[in-house]
C-alpha cells in the first residue's frame, strides 16, 4: 500500500492542494489540466487517511467508463480498493438506497425491474398510439402529458421503474426516510463528484440529505461549468453559494488552471468561448508548438468526405497515430454517412465509429453479461471475465430471485460460454444457445415464472429492432468487433468524447441548427439559452485537441423547406477576428 | 444494544414463540424435552457464524412436529435488536473515529428499521421461488396436493433479510406471507413484500459485528481438554501476537541451545558418524552426502503451544477433580476464550446450555451471580432446569417454557404487561411493579415458575393442614401432582396471582381464603374479618373475573371451623385436643362443644382452640392425626381440582384410585370382585374403565368427587 508520498508523487503544487484540503472543495478543473489524475489521487488519499477504516470512499462519476478509468487507475497505484467505491449516480442509488430500503417504499416493497432506454421508448410509442395520438419520427411522445400519466400507471403495474425513478424514489426515501440517510451517512467517509456541472436537482438533493446526516462526511464537487453541455437532461452547475445552502456548510472553492492538453494557441483559441472565466493557462510540454488551426467554411457536403479524408492522411503520413486523430460532429446523423464514406475512401485505415451494435450496452441486465462473455475475446481478461460471471449470477439470485445450485461457480458459467463460441456462424444464434446452455447448468427453466421469459423476449426483440433498424449484420465476427478494445480513427459526437484528447480534432456540422441545434433557435423556453449552449459546445470541442484543429461549416446541406444552413454564428464571430490577428488560417 | 426478542416459527417442537431477553443474564426455564435446547439452537443459527446450518444440513425433523406435512411450510427465526442507535455520537461534526464505533455504524446500517434506534435480523428457510410460484399457481386446485407432495428439502432456500418488522407469530402475518396451506392457497412469490419481509441481506455481514458464543451442556470435560480445539489452543491463537517479542526471543534461544545440546549428546553423534560409515562403505566418497543427526525442535509459538494444559497448583493430575470442578473449570476457560476473542463492543452473546450438568448446588448460584456482573456488552442467554439458578435469577429475565406435549412447547413470559397491570389495575404507585414483585417473591420464585398448577393461601394453617389432606385422603403429594402451594402470609393475593394470565404464564392458580362469615350466636368471631372477608371476595371477582387462569375458592368460615363441621373429621380433632391440653376438665369441655354443642358452640370452641395453640402449630399437630378417611372441605377439594386440571394423567389418577380403593378396609366381600380387577388391569384402556367402575361404585368417595370436578 503506497503512503501519503506516494499517492501525492508528479502532483502540480495545484493539484496537490486539491487532495491536501481539509475543507469541502469546490473544485473548478480546466480542460486537460488532469482532473480524472488529481480526482484518483484524492481518493487514494482519502482512503490512505484511515487506513483500517471500512467506510466508503465514493467516486460518482458521469459515465460507466469513467469509473472504471478511477477503478484501475487506483488498482494500478495499488491502492486497496475494499473501502472505495466508484460509479455512476444511479449505480450509487441503487446500492446504496433502492437495495437496501425498497421495503420502505409502497411502490418498489414488492419488487421492481429497471428497464432501459429502449423499452422506455417502446412504452412511449405504444402508448401513444393506444391513445390515438400522431407522432412524427422525432417527436417525443412524452411531451403529451396523458402519455406521462399512462406510462407512470404502466410502470406501476409491471413493477418497473426508468433510470430517472431511480433518483426521484432515493429522492423520495432520503427525504422521507431521516433514518435511511443516518444509515448510509455513518458508513461514508467521504463522497466526491465528477462533473457535477451535468448533475441533476435530484442528485444534488440525495447528496445533501445524506450530507446532512452526517456532516464528517468530506464533499467535493469538481467540474467545469463552461463544460457543461449536458443542460438537456437537467444538469445543473451550481454556484459555491447555492451550494452553501444547500448543504448547509461551506465550500472552498479550488481550480485546476494549468492545461496539459493543449498548445497556448488551441488555449487562446477555446478561452473566447469561456462563460465563465478559469484562466486556463498551457503548461503542456507542447505549449509552444504551433501546429494547424484551420477553420473552413467554403468546401462542400459532398466534397467533404475527401477534404477530410486527405487531413487523416497527411496526419497519419506526419506520424500521428490513428486514435490520436478524432472526427466530430454535433449530432449522429451527420455521421453515419460520414464514416460509412471514409471507410470506402480510406480502406486500409481503421476507424472507432460509432457504430450500433445488435446488442446495446446494459451491464445491468444478466442476458447482456452473457453476451460480453461469448464475444469478447476468451483466454484473456480471465479475472475481468471471472468477474463478470459472479455478477452474473448474483443478478440471477438476488435480482431475478432464483436458487442457484451451490456446487456451480464462475469458472462453470465460463466454460458453458465458451462451450457454444463455434457453434453457429450467426452470433445471435450462439448466444441463443448460450443462454439455453447456462441455464441449463443452473438447471433453471427459462420459460418459467414471470420475470425470466419476459426479460429473454425483450432482449432478443431489441436485438432484432436494431439489427433490422440499422441492416446490421448478426455474425459472429462481426458482433464480437463490437466487444473488442477500439483502435483507430476516432469518429463521435461533441457530447462522446468528454473528457477525452486528442492531437487532431476535425470537427464538421458547425452549423445553425446542428449547433446549437434547432431547439435553441426555434423553441422560445430554449431561444435564451441559445448563446451559452453554443459557447459551451464549441469550448468542448475545441478543448479536446492538444495541437492541431479543423473546424469545417459546410456547404449544401439544406434544412426540410430547402434552405441553405448557415455557419454557426459564434463561431463566425470569432473567426474573422482570429483570422485578423493570423492566428486562424482561414480557407476561402 | 442487547438482544430483545427471539421469534422461533415452525422450528422442531417450537410453532411459533417469542422469547423476551433483558440486558445481562436471562434464562430459559423449562421441564426435560420442553424445547430449551431447540430455542438456543434457532438463535445459533441465525446468529452464530461457528455453527453450520444449510440446506444440505436441513432435516424433516426440523420442521415443527405438529404441522404434519412440512412441505410448503416455513421456518423463521429472527432476532430483534433494541438500543443500536446512540444519535448523538454520530452527528458530532468531527466524530472520532474508533475502530468500535465504526463497526457499530456498519451494523446499524445493515439492521437499524428505525429512527427510534431498533434492528431486526430474519431468517426464512422456505421452498425456493420457482416451487413457490408452482405451488401458488396450483392453489385451490387438484394439483395442489401433487405438487406439494413433490417437494424435497433440496428446493428449499435459506433466505436473510433485515429491518423486517413483522409479528411472525401472528398466523394472520405467516398465512399473508406462505399462505393458507390447510386451505389449498399458497401465497405468490411475486407478490412478496420486502415491506413485510425485510431486505435481503448476506447474513455474514450481521455475524461479523455480533459475536455468539456457545457453551454446550458438559458431558465430558476431561475428552474435551484434550482436542485440538480446546479452549486453551483458541486463547492461545488470539493472544499469540500480544506476547512480548523478548520472550518470544528467549524462548527461541533456549530452544535452540536445547537442539544443539541434544545434537551434541556423545551417543547421538555416533548415530550420524555411524550412518556415514555406512554409507562410505555402499557408494564410496564421491557419491555419499556428510550426514549428522540434528535435534530440529520446533520454534513456533503455535506449535509450542501445543504442550500446554491446564493443571492444579499442587501438581494433582486434572483426572483427579471432581466432575463438578472440571465443569467449572471449562467454563472458566470458555469464559476467558470469549474475553480473549471478543473483539466487539458492541454486543456479545453468549449461550449456554444447562450450566447446572454436574455442578454442585452452590457453585451454580454463585457461578450465576457472577455472569450477572459480566460487562454492560455481554448478553447471557442460559438455559436450565435447575431451581437453584432459577432462584437466583430475576423473575424480568426468565422465560419459561410449558410443553403442551410431545410435539408442541410455548413460550411464557411472567412479567408480560405485569407493570401496567400493577399501576393501572392494582393502581400500585412508585417502583415498578415487577420489581416488587421480583423482591417479594424471592423465596417461593421457583415454586412459583416451575409448578404446573399453583395454590395460594393466606397462612401458616393452610400451607401445613392442605398437602396433608391430600396425601392422605387422595394418596398422591401435591409434589407429585406438581402443584405449587404457596403460602402468601397475608391476604393479598392478586399481587402473585397476576402473574397467571393469558399473557403471562398460563398455569391455573387457585387461591384459597376464609370469608370469616361469624355463625349466629358465636362470640368468638371479629366482625371487621368478616367485612374483609366480603369485600376481598368482591375484589378478586372484580380483579380475576375474567381471568380463566386465576379462580378464588372461599371457606365459608376459616378453614379451622369448616374442616371441624364435617363429622368425619372431629375424631382428629379430639385427638389434638388430647395431646395439647393438659387439663382433663378443658379437653372435656372443648370435646363436648365440638361433638354435640350447637353449631356457634363448635365454632367457639375451634376458635379458641386455634388461638390457645397456635393456628400454625394446632395445624402441624391435625396434619399428624389426619388418616384417609378425613374428608376434605369442598372449597379446597375445589381448588385442587382446579389447580391441577392441566397436570392429571392417567398415571396419577391410576395411583390415586388405587389409593381411595385400598383405604376403604370396611368394604367386605362384595367388592373382592373389584378386588381382583384392581390387582389385574394393566393396559391404560382397563384402567380408565376401572377408574369409571369406582366412580359410579363410591359416588361419595371424594376421589370420586375429585375426578368429577378435574375432569369436567
């Protein structure tokens, strides 16, 4: 287990202080100025500060992955991770909350399911058509208040509950319930959140209730407010005054200003589009270098394809690596024929796409675990492997609530997977007899009960809705790509590659109405939000390079009544005045 | 934190019970086979990590007896926690942080079901949810029965939960959760409540915080010292780190200078030189290894430890205590093994079963009182038959168990509700009710809670003059019967009669007064007793009306003047009169008032009698005279009746009609019929129609006015 010094080694007297206060922080971290190094660190010297202490050190994170970044970051440290926890809220909710004090909720004491995204839209679809209301492609059905009410009663009935129960019933029991957060507070040493300019009202609530049982509890929020983009599903970056209140303590506020990301010109270049100022400064080894800056606003849709395919390749010639390159764009339709197009173009180059796979990420739902296990690659990863099987049965016995035999462990769950790899050419087909196999083993009958065969239709019907949606193709080899560690050209959304970076960023659809999308141009509760949405975006965006950077607003796409988009007018803004100053190469 | 209940539902001959613990030392009181040692064995499971209970483990037996078919059924046992929560401490802004404090948070946050600072840990042993689901599929249909039939032990789960808060002993709360099985219902497993049933929990996590320790009842001390697994070898295991690196040290260094010593041994050296020879002589030098002999004993403390056993300071080898000491001594040792292990503040349980196999009498209540004073963390759980810890132990901390029969125990509790009977009913103030009582019944406790049937009376008179009267006249002791008679000394007879009660302990209680009615033209009479007398009959009506348990039977008169109106009886009386008075002109008189004076003349006489002598005294003197064919008065044969309704058996009355038959020498010949058929019935069916033969033959005979009124 390593001491204090080492889990403060290579930290920037900045950084340090961040782990070093005492006091609740308030944690302002620009872009590449190591938040995610400095976030691990803390926990690690948090957990080092007790170290018999069994009480939770706990990460929330915004994504999965993000907690898992913390998890193996600490594992390689070495750092004892039994009293440190990492994952997202939800995670944090039901762990901590839903689990344990369901009982004490009418609608969850006798049983819930959480369903996914998918199904909630089916829901929504159905419902709406069973009411006799008309929808558009893009129209949302819960708009309609009547859908609302029809869905929560559906949900209900079912004993089921979305990711946002998940909050508002931990809401509800924390605030009920004082009893369930002095439970919870008197087992937390300290509780740190990432990125909690996306955290929502609820979030913010569960904490404080937990919080104010028992005030030893060590907070910190960190973040950056000019990041966050995430306002469309209610993230909410609080200012150290409401937060004050709401915790009823006070934060020190902190900032991580030194960028080990990016050139002083990419600085210069994403610092106009601050909405709140950081003085964000470069102290990267290549804070100096020059590299390219380019803004185009002249090359065409269809010409597009080509002029970005001849920067990948100038990039890749000039010795930067192929996942040191990223594609962006401010929405996934424009896309999807984009990275179709340069993978004809360029055949022999790999890309990380953003490609549907037939089966959705969903660690929470056991059928999708057994699929991890059959394609991804066997004989390597036997702990991550190992690991996954355990989880698999404990959702099959604590969630689904069916008896496993005793004698049956991981390790028979693994060789069942690895049994039916070579069955069948179609990958869909394999897991079908996985699934057929495993439970065979635990000598459970899949078609019995409620719970089992219904989970197994919705998964399969889901699969199918997709691969039919998108023409996928369901063969072995090409579902287990899906499951494989990525390499290549990165292709994403602005929203994908948060907290990612990159050497070159070549962003496209820099457009009115892709950004900001039209929402904020059209709809009068978004229109005064249109100024700060843009800002914050291309901040996003152009954070993410360290050296070079290609900003395209093409020509010829045409909005539904058939005219012309136009060049994000922020960007425009900015454009001419850098192209005067010559630091942005403009290409006319 | 202590434990405060035990909830034990369809376990072997436990249907459904709920022990009450206090903080401290408690007991479990009960006849042989009445369930103790299954009530310690459910806590065990559910809250002793050393002791394995599976489904593999799981037998039929287990279930309780008296549900017929187990199939279906479930069993639950679970463990109510009071006093977990100290707010305060938690909510200090800078909470020291002690490794004890913490793992009471951890268990708080497991268990704690409330902020008023209780937690409750449930185990469910039940059949699995695919069974359950079949079974509740099938309800009310032919196949219930078939499917039923089909389950095997296998299919059952042992399922934990926590902050359950349900009275499982409620048959409404278990038919709502396993359903109505007599009925053809099952209940849906999807429709389980984890309202009701608590949240899942693993079971391992609880254990870690609460230590149990289990003492079982000594059959073999001496075997036992010998294991591996003494308790010696376990302290030893816990305190190894806590002895001093010197010693440590030293030991090692003499232990190797004892193996080099020995090495050294001149004939032991040879051994090696010899073996070399050897070897020299069969592969000659290239190939022979240089061999010596080394003394290689081990170092290790582990290992030493080993050699350790316990002894006596004057070097008497341990075979030569007594049983009773080497009992004594083991438990000694456990204790020390739970103070060496305890590493829980928070709480520590320690069960132990009959402490009293083979100790002497006064080691047990001493040994008892000391438990008592074991540390404010530590909880005894005993069980025992032994009347000496019973006496010693407090009436608040005793839960006895009656056996209904061979398949089904219940539990009583005494005190149940006994303070608010106390301030609201008998409107008594101050100290808590239980606690005066606890003190007032010092002396007659084990009478109290070990009797099947109690009697209460007023005086010394009674408590001589009854057990004689039954002796001779019925044949069998009140001891025999398992009567108490308990001998209040005044007339406040409710402050121990409320203890009997459908809520407390339910044995029948009969109390047995004078209403001290003066007889016309009598002088001898207090008419303030008789006032007393008609207002204490208006209050235990008013007290124990409706209490089935408790009925109050009255002498008309006393009990000296009532036994004297029966003609049968005056002979015994004169015979004390003979020996108690020395004048021939007294015993004269009093004789002739008794045998032909009115009916006030015999009362005065009685009366002065009893006062010159003593009433305790004029009573021991009638109990020696007293042959079997004194007739005892009705009230009291009424009583006994009544006291002993629960506790007849065939056995009994056998002995008591064989008794009444034999005392009846005047019979003649007419009878020898009878005679015979007494000497001859053997089976339980030959006696009972014998028993009724009597009956109907003597109707006057008052073991035939006796049996009329047990069994009506």
């Amino acid at each position: 287990m390593p001491d204090f010094s080492d889990i403060l080694r290579g930290l920037s007297p900045e950084q340090e202080a961040v782990c070093k206060a005492l006091e609740n922080v308030l944690l302002t971290a620009c872009p590449g100025s190591g938040k995610t190094r400095t976030l691990t660190r803390c926990l690690a010297y948090q957990a080092a500060q007790e170290p018999v202490s069994k009480k939770w050190n706990i990460a929330l994170t915004f994504t999965n992955r993000a907690a898992e970044e913390i998890t193996s970051r600490l594992d390689d440290m070495g750092i004892d991770l039994s009293n440190i926890w990492a994952g997202t809220i939800h995670q944090f909710c039901m762990q901590f909350i839903i689990r344990p004090y369901a009982m004490y909720s009418g609608r969850l004491c006798e049983g819930y399911s959480i369903i996914d995204e998918y199904t909630q839209g089916e829901y929504g679809k159905s419902i709406a058509k069973d009411l006799g209301i008309k929808l558009g492609i893009f129209d949302d059905p819960f708009q309609t208040p009547a859908v609302v009410t029809a869905y929560e009663t559906l949900l209900a009935a079912n004993k089921e509950i979305d990711f946002e129960m998940i909050l508002r019933f931990s809401e509800e029991l924390s605030t009920r319930c004082p009893f369930v957060c002095a439970n919870i507070a008197s087992v937390i040493s300290s509780i740190l959140i990432d990125e909690f300019q996306d955290t929502n009202e609820l979030q913010y609530s569960i904490l404080a209730n937990i919080f104010k049982a028992n005030k030893s509890i060590k907070l910190m929020f960190a973040g950056d407010v000019n990041q966050a983009i995430y306002g469309s599903l209610g993230g909410v970056a609080k200012c150290k005054a409401e937060l004050d209140t709401l915790y009823e303590t006070t934060f020190k506020e902190l900032r991580l200003t030194g960028c080990y990301r990016s050139t002083q010109r990419v600085v210069n270049l994403y610092k106009n589009f601050e909405v709140s100022q950081t003085g964000v400064c470069s102290v990267a080894d290549i804070k100096d270098a020059t590299g390219t800056i380019n803004y185009c606003r002249s090359v065409s849709k269809e010409n597009l394809t080509a002029e970005i395919a001849a920067i990948i390749c100038s990039e890749l010639v000039s010795g930067t690596k192929a996942e040191e390159i990223c594609v962006l764009a401010p929405q996934w339709q424009i896309l999807f024929s984009l990275s179709r197009n340069l993978r004809s173009k360029l055949p022999d180059v790999l890309f990380d796409a953003p490609d549907i796979s037939p089966i959705k990420y969903d660690p929470l739902n056991p059928l999708f675990l057994l699929a991890r296990l059959l394609f991804m690659p066997s004989g390597e990863n036997v702990s991550i492997r190992k690991r996954i099987a355990t989880e698999f049965m404990s959702i099959v016995r604590d969630g689904l609530k069916i008896m496993l035999p005793d004698k049956i462990q991981n390790f028979d769950i693994l060789s069942a997977v690895n049994h039916c790899r070579t069955l069948d050419a179609d990958g869909i087909v394999c897991l079908k007899a996985v699934i057929e196999r495993v439970f065979a083993l635990l000598r459970i009958d899949i078609n019995k009960g409620k719970a089992l065969p219904s989970l197994t239709e919705r998964f399969f019907e889901k699969i199918d809705s997709r691969v039919k949606q998108y023409s996928l193709s369901t063969d072995y080899d090409s579902i287990s790509r899906y499951f494989r560690d990525k390499q290549g050209v990165v292709i994403s959304t602005i929203h994908g590659v948060k907290g990612e970076e990159y050497t070159t960023v070549i962003a496209v659809g820099l457009l009115n109405g892709y950004l900001p999308n039209w929402d904020f141009i059209m709809k009068p509760e978004k229109k005064p939000l249109r100024k700060t949405e843009t800002l914050k975006l291309l901040y996003v965006l152009c954070s993410r390079a360290k050296k070079n950077l290609y900003l395209f607003s093409e020509t010829g796409r045409e909005t539904n009544k058939g005219t012309d988009y136009t060049p994000t007018d922020e960007l425009s803004l900015i454009a001419h005045n850098l192209s005067l100053s010559g630091q942005l190469n403009l290409k006319t | 934190m202590y434990l405060k209940y035990i909830q034990i539902i369809n376990f072997k001959n436990l249907k459904s019970a709920r022990f009450e613990f206090a903080k401290g030392a408690n007991t479990i009181i009960g006849e042989n086979d009445s369930g103790k040692s299954n009530a310690l064995t459910a806590m065990r499971i559910l809250l002793d990590d050393s002791y394995y209970y599976n489904t593999k483990r799981l037998k039929e037996t287990d279930f309780s007896y008296t549900l017929g078919d187990w199939k279906g059924h479930w069993i639950i046992i679970s463990a109510f926690f009071d006093e977990i929560s100290d707010e305060d401490k938690n909510n200090e802004f800078c909470v020291e942080l002690t490794p004890d404090e913490e793992n009471a948070s951890f268990l708080r946050s497991y268990i704690r079901c409330a902020d008023k600072g209780y937690g409750t840990v449930t185990l469910f042993i039940r059949p699995c949810n695919s069974k359950r689901l079949e079974l509740a599929e099938a309800s009310h249909s032919c196949r219930f029965e078939t499917i039923r039939a089909q389950i095997k032990l296998s299919d059952y789960e042992f399922f934990y939960t926590s902050r359950s808060q349900a009275d499982f002993t409620d048959e409404a709360v278990y038919k709502s959760i396993v359903g109505d099985i007599a009925a053809g219902e099952y209940a849906n497993p999807e429709n389980d409540s984890s309202s009701v049933l608590g949240t899942k929990i693993d079971i391992i996590s609880v254990r870690q915080h609460i230590s149990t320790v289990f003492i079982d009842a000594l059959r073999d001390v001496e075997n036992e010292l010998r294991k591996p697994k003494n308790p010696i070898r376990q302290i030893i295991d816990t305190i190894e780190g806590e002895i001093a690196v010197t010693d440590i040290d030293d030991i090692k260094s003499k232990i190797n200078a004892l193996n080099l010593k020995i090495a050294s041994i001149p004939q032991i050296t040879d051994i090696g030189n010899q073996v070399n020879r050897k070897l020299l002589e069969m592969i000659g030098t290239v190939y022979s290894p240089d061999i010596k002999l080394e003394s290689r004993m081990k170092e290790n403390f582990a290992v030493l430890a080993r050699y350790l056993t316990v002894t006596t300071s004057d070097q008497n080898d341990i075979e030569l205590l007594g049983l009773g000491h080497l009992n004594i001594l083991y438990i000694a040792l456990k204790l020390v093994e739970f103070e060496a292990n305890r590493n829980r503040e928070l709480l520590n349980i320690m069960i132990i079963e009959e402490p009293e196999a083979h100790i002497h009498t006064h080691i047990q209540k001493t040994l008892f009182d000391n438990l008592q004073v074991a540390h404010t963390y530590t909880q005894v759980v005993m069980s025992t038959h032994s009347t000496h810890i019973s006496e010693v132990a407090d009436i608040e901390k005793v839960n006895i168990m009656k056996k209904v029969n061979e398949q089904l125990s219940f539990v009583m509790k005494p005190t149940n509700g006994l303070d608010q009977f106390g301030a609201g009913i008998l409107k008594h103030k101050g100290m808590a009710f239980t606690q005066i009582l606890s003190r007032y019944l010092d002396a007659k406790r084990s009478v109290l809670l070990f009797s099947k049937g109690v009697i209460l009376v007023e005086g010394d008179g009674e408590e001589i003059l009854i057990p004689a009267l039954v002796k001779n006249v019925l044949g069998v002791s009140l001891d025999e019967m398992g009567i108490g008679l308990i001998n209040v000394g005044s007339v406040a007879f409710e402050n121990v009669a409320c203890i009997f009660d459908a809520t407390r302990l339910q044995r029948r209680c009969a109390i047995i007064t004078d209403l001290d009615a003066i007889v016309a033209g009598a002088t001898k009479g207090s008419q303030e007793a008789m006032n007393f007398g008609a207002a204490r009959k208006e209050r235990l009506t008013t007290l124990f009306g409706a209490n089935h348990y408790v009925e109050a039977f009255y002498a008309p008169h006393t009990l000296e003047v009532d036994f004297a109106n029966i003609a049968q009886n005056r002979e015994f009386i004169y015979a004390v009169i003979k020996h108690a008075y020395t004048q021939k002109a007294t015993k004269d008189k009093l004789i002739a008032a008794i045998k032909s004076g009115t009916e006030a003349e015999r009362y005065d006489a009685v009366l002065t009698i009893a006062r010159n002598i003593q009433k305790g005294w004029y009573a021991t003197l009638l109990a020696s005279e007293i042959r079997a064919n004194a007739v005892i008065p009705a009230y009291i044969l009424d009583a006994i009746a009544f006291a002993a309704k629960d506790v007849v058996s065939p056995k009994l009355l056998w002995k008591m009609a064989k008794y009444s038959f034999g005392a009846n020498n005047d019979l003649g010949n007419d009878y020898d019929y009878m005679k015979k058929k007494f000497d001859e019935a053997a089976t339980p069916e030959q006696r009972t129609a014998l028993i009724s033969d009597f009956c109907r033959e003597f109707p006057k005979d008052l073991f035939s006015a006796f049996i009329a009124k047990v069994v009506d």
